[in-house]
C-alpha cells in the first residue's frame, strides 16, 4: 500500500545514512538534501555527530517523537527490530527499504523479509522494497541513484520493477526533458507491487492535479485483474499509460528467470491484456520516453495530421513512417490548397507535407500553424520540421512555434532536428518547457503505436441470454478431465452458442431412429476416443442407411468405442474458436479460419476474457484471413455478427467456469446465415 | 562522373566567396579554411581585396593559370560562362555548383542546367549539383552547412539525394562519434547521380584503403541496373551498404513527388532491388546511423550473440528484441556455463543473458568477455551492457571493454546506457574511436536488419534448357496485347516451363478426337474472352464424351468464341506466378499460393529478375503460407524445388523479353511430384 507518510512526510530519518556517498545510506541523504526536502531529516549513524551536516543519532531511541518516513540502508538482519521500534516508538508508518539480502537471497532472506512485511503491516503502514534504489515523489528524492530527474507534479509518475531499469530509463527520459512527478521502484515488493501503486495512483486521482501520464517497467505481472482494473479506470480518467513488459521470447523469459526468479507470464495474455486496458506496450527504454514525451502534448483527436516542414527529405520519411503505421496525411486540396499557397513564396508546395521552402520565414511558418489548426476541420494535428544549415540563426522560428504550441486547439509536435548546428535555438526552445523530437520517423513510431492502442474495454459483462445458475450446475457435477458430448452440449446451450442437431445411439435401432429425425446427410464420430480424425473415428456426408449402418458397424470395432455421435451435417466454411487458461490471467480466448489457418499458418488473434463485443470484433477483423470472413472477389462471406457473438459468449461462459482449463471448438461451420459449433472439446480442472 | 581533381584537388577557386558566412559563398569558404585545406586556395570577388584573410580576384582570367577544381556561388545565370572559361584558361576539369535556380525551377533552368552539363562535359570535366549543398573529401570540406563532419579515410562514405537530409543525417551522426570519408551531395544530379558516385567508389576502390562504409540517401533511382551492380559489386569486395529510400507510401510518394519533380519508383521493386545487391534498408535517419555504427565494429559471423550485463532488465529487454528479429541468445550449458561462473560472484547467472550482477568487478567482466572469445565456438559475438547507478566510477570497466574490444577475435558491441551520470567515463570511452549504443533495443533492431539483408545475388543468368533463340523469334512475331495460347506456350516451352498438354477445338470432330489423345478427366476453356470465368467459360473434371460435347455447345454460343482449349485434368494445389515490368526497374516478379492466398491474403512475395535459385527459394519460403508447401500436419507437400525452378525459368524468360509487361501464370497445379502450368495470360508491349 502507499499512505500520505510515504509520498509526503513532514518527517524522514535514514538509518544507516553516512558521509560515503559512494555507498547508498550516503548516496541516498545527499540526493535527499540536494532535492531541498522542507521537513525534518535526520539520520541514525552510532559512529558520527554529524553526517553531511545533518545530525545523527545513535539509536532509534534517540530520535524526536513522530519520524513520518524511515528509509532504511542497512544490513539485512537489522531491518525488522529498527522498523519495529520505529513503529512502536515514533509513530513511523512508512518505510523504504533499500537494503538487499532478503527474498531475492534464498530460503533465509524470505523468511526475514516476511517478517519485515509483518512488521510494517501489523501498524497497518505502508512498505516499499526491500531490494529496492528508493522512491522520490515532489517532497523528496529518496533514492541512492542517478540521475535525479527534475521534479514535476505534471511529470510522469513511473513505477518500475527493476532498479538498474529505472536508472536507465530515467538516463534515456531526462536529455528529453521529461520531468517526473513521482519514482517507485518496487524491489522485492514485499507489501507494495506495481499493482498496488496503479491502484494508489487510481485511488488518490485528482482531476486537475494528478498527473496524467504513467509510466510503468514490469518483469513479471503477479496479479493481472488489479493492474487491468486500476490501469483501465485511470485512462478512462483521463490518463495515458505507457508500460514495457520484458521478458517476451523463450531467451527473454530465460533472462527473467535468471534475474528475478520471477515466472514470467505467456506473451499473448499479457498483449491482450494491455490492449483491454488501453495501455501503449512499449518494447524498450527509448520508446517507452518518447511515447511519454508524446504524452506531454494534447492529445491527438483523430488520424489526419498535417506535416509542415521547410526540409522535403524529412517530410517524406515522415510520411512513409506515419502512413505505414495507419495515420492518414490527407492531401489538401481546394481552398485550403490555395489559401495556404498564397501565404508562402513561389514553389512551396502545399500539398501535404506543406513545404515552405528553405526561404519560408518564421511569420509564414506561424500563418500555415495557424491556418490548420482555425481553418481545416479534416487536420486533428500538426508536425512541424523546422531544422538549420547553419547559415543563419533560427530563434525568430523557434519562438513562432513555441508561440503557436501555446495558442493552438490541436497538438503541435515539434521536430528540430539540428541539434548541433542550432543546440542554442533547441535549448531556447525546450526552456519554454517543450519537448523537442529530433528524428522523425522516432516521433512516428510513437504517434502510431499511441494510435493503434483501443481505448480501454467496457467493463460490463454481456450475459444476455446466458444461465449462468445452469454452467455453475453442470461444471459442480462435472468430472475433471474432458468432458463427454451431452455434458459438452449442455455447456453450450447454457451460453447460447448454437450447436449442431445431434444425438447419441448406442444401437442400430437407436441409430436408424435418429437418421430418421435429423434427416440425410448425416455426420457420424465415434464417442471415446480424444483424437477421433487419428482413429478413422469420423465419417462426414452419409447419405443412405445402408452407408450409415456399414460406418457403424466398422467404428464399433474401433477400442474404446461403445456409441457413437450422429449429427446432421453442416455446409459452410470452418472456423475455429479456442480459449486456455493462463494461471494469473485467465482465459486467453483465440479465434481464427479453421482447416489449413489455424493449422498449418497459425492465423489467429486473441483477446483476453471477458471479451466485449468490440474486443471480438476487432480479434475477428485482425486475422488475417478476414477477407474469407468479410467475403471477397464473388464469394460469400460468412455471418460476422453471429461469430462475434459467439466469441463473447464463450468468453461469458468461460468467466463464469474458470474450472474449464481449455476449450477447443473446432470446427464450427458458418455461412452467411448462420454459424454452429459441430465439434467440441472441454477439459475441465478443478 | 568523379575524378581526382575533384576528389583531390591542388587548388581550388570559390567563385562568389565572401566575407558574409550567413551566405553559401561565405560560409563554405569558412569550412574549407576551417577544414585545413592544404592546396592552394583562391576566390573570385569583384569588390573585395581578400575575403577571410583569402587573396581575391575579380575575374576568372586574373586567377592562376592552372586551377583544379572551381566551387561556384553565384548566381544561376553567370555560372555558364565561368565554368566555359575556367575550363578553357585555367583547365580546371572540376566543378561543384552550389547555386540554385536551375531545372528545379523550370524550363528556363533546365536549359540552362544543360548547358551547364555541356560546358563541363565539353572537357570531359567532373560536375557535381547544380542545387546541392556541395562536398567533402579528406582534403577539403567544400560544404556550406552545417555541421561539418571529422573526416577519416576509414569513416563513412556517403552520397545523398537531398542536401538538407544529408545536413539532418549529420546532425544524428555526429553525435554517435561516426566520422566520414566522404560526402557527396548530388542536387539535380546534372551530370552525376547517387549511381555514379557509387561507380566511382566501385572502380577506384582499393582493398585495405578505401572505407568499407557506404551509406546512401535516396529519394529517386533513376538507374537500378546501374546501382545494383556497383552496389553488389562494393559489398563482394568486403564493404557494406546502408540506404534509405523514401517516398515508400502513396503519400510519402506525393511528398517526394512536389519536393523534387522526382516520379517514385514502386517500392517493391526498391525493396527486391536492395536485397538482390544486398544493400541494409533502412527507413530513417536514426536507424540509418546506428547500422552505420554497427558497420563500424567487425561482421557479426554468425547469428549466436552472448549477452553479458550487470543489469538484469537491459539484459532482457535486448535479449527480446534479438530474438524477435531473428539472431540467437543460445543458453549457456554445462562445462562453458560452469566454467563462466566460476569466475563471477555468487548469485551471478552465466545461462546467456550472462548476469554478472551490480557487484561483478572490470576483471571479472574482461574474463567473461574473453572466454566468450576464445572458448565457446557457437557463440559469434559479444553485447556487454554496463553503465552506472551513480554510487562509483566505471572507468575501469570502460578500460577493459575497451582493451577487449581490440583483442577479440568477435565483434564486441558496448551498451553504455549511463550518458548522464557517467557521462566522463562515456566520453573517454568514445575517445578510444568506440562507437557506443545507448539503447539496447535500438541496438538490437539495427543488428536484426542487417541480420535480415542477404548477401548480394550472384549475377549469373540461369539459361540451363532455355532457347533464348526462339524467345526472341517468337517476341519478334508477336502482336501487341495478350498473346494467344499457342504463342504463350510457345514461350514458355521455350523456357522450359512445363504445361499442360492441351489442344485446341473448333469443331465437334477435332473435339472428340482431342479428348481421345488426352484422355479424361479434362478441362474445356473458351479461347477469345481474356476473363474466361467470368462469362463461364471454364468447365473443369469433364469426365465423358457426352458431357464434353454438351459444354462445347453451350461454350460456342459465349459471345466472341469461335474455339475451345481442350487441357488434360490436372490435380493437386494451385500456385501462381506472376510478374509485373516496372520501368526502369524490370520486371517484379511475384510468387505464391494460387486461389484465396493470392486473391483475398494478397499472400505473395517478391524479387527481381532475372533471379537466382537462392533468390527465388528465398521468395517462397517467405510466404505466409509456405507450410503448406512443405506439406503440414500429415498433408502432402508442393515439390519446392520445381517450383523454385519454374520460378528462375519465368525470370530468365522475362530477361531475354522485356517486352512482356505483364504476365500471369495462374494457376499452376502442383504435387509433390511436379508443377505444371495450366493456364497463363502475357502482355506484350513493344
């Protein structure tokens, strides 16, 4: 958890601070000092008077009444007496602990690192660490490390699982210009994880006051609901999250392992997971700060930008890069073509990239910023590229942007890309507060991701037509391991899927009697055996008795064989829908083309459960082979709608029956008009 | 062309020098001063005595009687009559025209462009520009902008398209410490283009002394037969080539379109013609200048890399990136995994990420370092990341990455992420001549790309069974349009294609007799309608004598049929060639599965002819859907090597006859035994 004694206390001591700044206690109180902290420092050191002209005490004991903050540099062993006394003795009800040598070290260092835990939680305080480089929020800068970044209540709020990562990343953000609001590195997370810090930020939010950009660089996510609640319900404020999840490939998660002795979780939970949320994945440090510098500007309201550069190469890299990634530079055509023409000299081009030319003045630049953001209605942002060739001074410029930045309903993203030639102009420029892009196809790249991230799921779950007294029944009774085709049947009738006509005949009496109910052609598959196709289990488009009772006769033989299934047989196309439970995430639902699709090119998408209709609809349409779907050149398409619908309800079901550990229905047959599951396959665990 | 008056003058002139250095004359006459320029300098200027300590003079005919190479300022119209007398008083056979106002400004200019290129080519001069920002060599840095790179025969060689790119290009350069041999920048390329600047570094390229970097901006190839046989030609003699080609999307096209008059070429065409010469593409000036820097440490020989960090988050997140691109973390096991951490601190991990963790020292760090070097065989290079947490100096590690990256035998690329809180030690590392990377995941990309870029296709012609002879014959008779379908067989039995055998009806008669040659099943298609489907001209698995003759009816009252192609019934998968001529370029040949993958996935992959056996597997086994080629899960397989064959055949074909602009072999069926072409449409344009 995270109280007001740990974000900002009136009170701190260091235990174990010293003169060594070479060491972390040292480190540490000299970052906190040179962060100007207002309140009451104080340091407990049994060797020295004074450290760093700050007065020491010799033991806790020794310290004036209430200490709000303890942030703890010293040995393992000696952490939980100091927090215990402090608790009991001063009051104190926050704690950092920087100290190494607890979980992370074996059998022993768990033990003493519950206890730690257990300390701090029995005065119902709040804990970060141990094995941890600190945390610094606008009151203090309690880490042992540099940089410091600049402190900001609008900066970013960042948390991280990982120290070095957070030193480093801060390495890549601060030459930016990003400022931080507040740093938590989480350590060990003995009390305190990256979920329990989305949900401090989430449940502290001020509109108006909070920051609104988060930051997050996490190794292993222990508990997915929370960190999808919390990250959801934050954007849906108004926030924008950015987050690196590592360890994606086997040698990734390899590296995880070795370093945290983390598990790391399956790669396509945590990408859907994201995606429900509305949190931008980032895969490293420079694309996590600049997709945060992009965060530093309004928000782009639509995919149509303008491209305003007085350089053509630049502009057409940029270009390339944003329409690769889904943005649109939509021609201007018209009046505006002639409106913005008539502002620049003979041979700009205002085509879009608007070209003023290397002749195009400061006073044109601010007119052509002006008139797209008042005039052009089809434009929701502009990038402007605005460098040097070192002949002239470009101040007059730079002030205009910045003037324009301040003025303009739509973003502004500047990209100044003479960073020598003109570093004086850039530092003029980014002491207004901006922050400036120096390669174009890197601002792209962020612009596209941000914009190929939905916005956060709805919440509600879709159970329209679904019993869900009547799934909790049948999975109570269920055996583990798979199921058989009633119990399967029964499932998917509570959930409102659409199955085939079918029945069960253990005789030929039972059999003749069915084919007569469901009518020619029928489908028949021997009850039994998992992999039904690999026995010669399965017989399709049975037209006559005659081929009927011969298929019978031959599959009773098959071992394991007592009845058989009879169905009537479906026409259409084959489509696939599966869903695996990954520990922690839940369920992992795919969907895709059966048949050669799924099978041998693995074109498939997945959403995490429980899956709003938009989520399946967007799974659907990202698959590949969504031109089969949607019907193409002449031929029939198959019914979206109904397979979005199913999607969702097998999700629904799959909520409400997490004892299902895997479902494969494979195939369900569909066509313009309808889609039915002929063949399933459910493995319950409990 | 190039030339060593040009490249290496004795003296030099600046026509329109001045003392003012916001102006072009004034400014490259600082640089060229600034550069140390040890020849003899000069500058014509009608009003001044000296300009810059520089003696003028104020026509051409007072200068010294032997000038090598004269950079004109001035303006477009008196650049004619300077260059024609320079050429003929002072035999200067080089000349750099930096003035603009010539064919980019319109027909007047380019006339006068083209007496420019005549004056010059009159004395069989070298002309760079006109329009450009200039050049440098090693002895002169004959450039007005800035900034101005420190020039190193073994730096980058690089030729621009664009002067302000080049100039933006720079400014990411610099930084990174790339030094440069060489920079060309072309203008409107009056005389000398990107191709002939590369023509010149192929033909006077000296093993040992030349630079084996080559870095290229390009916005239009005007001559891609011309830039791939001297771009593949540079890299077989050990140099290796990075370029960016913009003006890839419909928009970008537009935006290269009205900044240089330039026509884009199709970028699938750019895109097999950088992987047929082997060039690194890249897609923005970034990534442009941290291949370079790559380029810079020896070849990565192999795909293994070994990570040794002592950060574990970094080490991930690189570790996800390689992976995802394609190279190799390979796990560290048993004797070299024992043996690594034997050498390092308890808790270190050597399973590749090598952790050597916050505590491991310089020496440890040198150690691991060197047995990756010397003991392990499948490991072909080394990533190190070490930076700082702020607590301590890393000089010394900074040393020995230094020291072993001398000794090594394998590349070893340093990730120093630490540029703010150990930015000195960054500093004297970089004064070694390192290179370092930042960003591990910007590392990794780059190592991933060039990773991905082949080397250069050998330039032999398959002809092996090919009757060029009757190629042409049968090309010179041919009408313009789509061809019939004798003469399309007749080509590709030429190219020895295998077709199906067939014949053609025009009566009942020829019709039985036909089918009795061929036997059924068979296949009837109308001849005369150029989309035979459409008007349901095609009937195929005809398998009697009455149903032939009943299709035949019905066929021979389609409007504009007069006859029937009559085809033995192939069986198996359909697959498709097709190919495309683009001018300039050639012909784009295109590959993949027929029916849905082709006509819904847009499944297709692509190269350029005439193409290799390496080339064209390389085409299919990059298609989404070749498993299915391979034959997966128990389904039987496309003979690949046929189809591989078919497709060099087609691009030998379309070599010897580039009058065909299009051509579609679709479908052919193929099996594991063989691939016959069973239908195919060719446009001849002459």
């Amino acid at each position: 958890m995270m109280n007001e004694s740990l974000l900002n206390p009136q009170s701190i001591v260091v235990v174990g601070g010293s003169d060594d700044i070479s060491k972390p206690g040292g480190k540490l109180l000299k970052n906190i000092l040179d962060g100007g902290f207002q309140g009451e420092l104080s340091v407990i050191n049994p060797k020295k008077e004074t450290v760093q002209g700050i007065r020491c005490f010799k033991t806790v004991a020794d310290l004036p009444e209430k200490i709000d903050l303890a942030i703890l540099a010293i040995a393992a062993q000696h952490c939980v007496p100091a927090v215990k006394e402090l608790a009991k003795t001063k009051s104190t009800r926050a704690f950092i602990v920087i100290s190494a040598g607890f979980s992370e070290d074996g059998p022993e260092g768990a033990q003493l690192e519950e206890e730690l835990k257990k300390a701090v939680e029995d005065v119902d305080g709040a804990l970060i660490g141990p094995n941890c480089i600190g945390m610094l929020t606008p009151t203090y800068s309690g880490i042992f490390t540099s940089p410091v970044p600049k402190l900001d209540p609008k900066g970013c709020d960042f948390v991280s699982g990982s120290g070095s990562t957070a030193v480093f990343i801060l390495e890549s953000a601060l030459p930016k210009g990003l400022t931080f609001s507040s740093l938590v590195t989480v350590g060990n997370s003995a009390q305190t994880g990256i979920e329990e810090v989305l949900e401090y930020w989430d449940e502290s939010y001020i509109p108006g006051k909070s920051s609104n950009i988060k930051l997050i660089y996490v190794e292993n996510i222990k508990n997915p609901d929370k960190l999808l609640k919390h990250a959801s319900s934050l954007i849906r404020k108004g926030c924008r999250i950015a987050a690196i999840k590592s360890g994606i490939t086997d040698a990734g998660q390899r590296a995880t392992a070795s370093h945290t002795g983390a598990l790391a979780s399956s790669d396509s939970a945590v990408e859907a997971l994201f995606r429900k949320a509305g949190i931008v994945r980032c895969f490293g440090r420079e694309e996590l700060t600049t997709v945060a510098s992009v965060f530093n500007y309004p928000k782009l309201e639509g995919k149509n930008l303008a491209i305003i550069t007085h350089a053509g190469g630049a502009g057409v890299m940029l270009t390339d890069a944003l329409s690769g990634g889904g943005l649109n530079i939509p021609a201007i055509e018209g009046k505006a073509h002639d409106d913005i023409l008539n502002i620049l000299n003979p041979g700009s081009s205002a085509s879009n990239p608007i070209d003023i030319l290397a002749t195009g003045t400061a006073e044109q630049l601010g007119q052509v910023i002006e008139y797209c953001d008042t005039q052009m209605d089809n434009i929701h942002g502009m990038i402007v590229i605005f460098g040097s060739t070192g002949l002239s001074r470009v101040f007059d410029a730079y002030e205009m942007i910045d003037q324009k930045m301040k003025q303009c309903r739509k973003p502004v993203f500047p990209i100044l890309p003479s960073i020598s030639s003109a570093r004086e102009e850039v530092e003029f420029f980014l002491s207004h507060g901006h922050i400036n892009f120096p390669d174009e196809v890197v601002l792209a790249r962020a612009l596209t991701s941000i914009n190929q991230t939905p916005a956060p799921a709805e919440e509600e779950i879709f159970t329209e037509g679904i019993d869900i007294q009547a799934i909790r029944t049948v999975i109570k009774h269920a055996p583990e391991g798979f199921l058989d085709p009633a119990t399967n049947n029964e499932l998917l009738e509570a959930a409102g899927i659409p199955i085939v006509e079918e029945g069960i005949a253990t005789s030929k009496k039972e059999l003749t009697a069915l084919a007569q109910r469901l009518g020619f052609p029928l489908a028949l598959k021997v009850i039994g055996p998992v992999h039904k196709s690999d026995v010669g289990g399965v017989t399709l488009n049975i037209k006559s008795e005659t081929h009927l009772l011969s298929e019978y006769r031959r599959m009773r033989k098959i071992k394991g064989v007592k009845s058989v299934l009879v169905q009537k047989m479906q026409t259409g196309t084959e489509l696939f829908i599966g869903a695996k439970y990954e520990p922690t995430f839940g369920h992992v639902i795919l969907c895709g083309l059966g048949g050669i699709f799924v099978e041998s090119l693995g074109d498939t998408s997945y959403g995490l459960a429980p899956l709003t209709f938009e989520e399946a609809r967007s799974m659907v349409r990202s698959l590949k082979a969504y031109p089969v779907i949607k019907g193409a050149r002449g031929k029939e398409g198959i019914n979206e709608d109904k397979y979005v619908e199913i999607i969702v309800r097998l999700s629904t079901l799959l909520r409400y029956a997490t004892e299902i550990k895997e479902i494969d229905l494979n195939p369900l047959i569909g066509n313009k008009d309808e889609i039915i599951a002929v063949d399933g396959r459910i493995r319950v665990e409990k």
